[in-house]
C-alpha cells in the first residue's frame, strides 16, 4: 500500500455524495482555531483553496472569509459549503458513469471501434514516416520476397 500521509483522504471522482462529506468533514484546516468564535486563518487552509477552486460563487467565498477571519462561522458551516460545491461539480459526472455502466458493452464498443480507426491511422503515419525516411521501397521489396517464400513453403507442403 501507499506509505503517504494522503491514503485514504484524496477526493475521487467516483466518491459518493455521502463519501464526499465525510471526506470534506475530516479535513484539516486552522490548528489554532479551537472554536468558531476564535479569528481563523484563511491561508493555507485547504477547504478555502478548495472552495477557490470550486465555488463559482466568488462572493460567497469571500463573504466566507470575511467571517471566518472574524471568527463568525465555524469549520461546519464552510465545510458543508465545499461538500455542496463539490457534490455539485460531481453530479453531472456520477450520471454519466450510471448512464455508460448501464449499457451493456457500451464502453468495449467504443474502445474496439475507436481502435480500428486510430490503427488506420497509424498505418498511415507509418506509411509517412518511411518513405521520409526512404524506407518505402526497401520494406516493400523486403515485404515481396518474403510473401514469395511464404508460397513457395505453402506449395511444398500442401
């Protein structure tokens, strides 16, 4: 296992709404703030990178700040205002999951035919490469002896 003061508290992307809260509530935040009336520090506080990240409501956010300086809102209140944010930002890709993994082979479909196209290309790109290289003629003759001994073999043989 991973030896790292991270296992187990990163946020994923298949976290459950109720995986998230958990998470958000048991995150560190001002070691000297004991209680909510004590002014906190915003700085280094991850819940507030988080929410700068996260939370389109910048006034919000800032209006939050104000007050956790001032000591008028507690880790609570803030925290449950990133799981909000964060649930939100993580709804419309726990749908989309729930949507493709109820389709039976939908995702192997996908990753077969987008192969099959990208091999096309891929030849192609070789194709490029080796007549830049002037190495299209020489595979080619390279290629013809050998399909020549391939029959000669399947003649003698069969």
């Amino acid at each position: 296992g991973k030896m790292s003061k991270s296992l187990g508290n990163a946020i994923l992307l298949s976290d459950d709404a109720r995986t998230v809260q958990k998470k958000v509530h048991s995150m560190y935040t001002d070691p000297n703030r004991i209680r909510a009336d004590i002014p906190g520090t915003v700085e280094g506080n991850p819940v507030f990178t988080y929410l700068d990240h996260f939370d389109p409501d910048r006034a919000a956010v800032e209006a939050l700040k104000v007050r956790y300086r001032a000591g008028t809102v507690g880790d609570v209140e803030v925290k449950e205002r990133l799981a909000g944010v964060l649930n939100a930002f993580l709804d419309p890709m726990r749908e989309r999951a729930a949507h493709y993994s109820s389709q039976s082979g939908y995702v192997d479909e996908v990753i077969y035919q987008g192969t099959l196209r990208y091999r096309e290309i891929a030849a192609e790109t070789l194709r490029e490469v080796k007549k830049a290289m002037g190495l299209a003629s020489t595979f080619n003759r390279i290629s013809r002896k050998a399909e020549e001994r391939a029959k000669k073999r399947d003649t003698a043989t069969g």
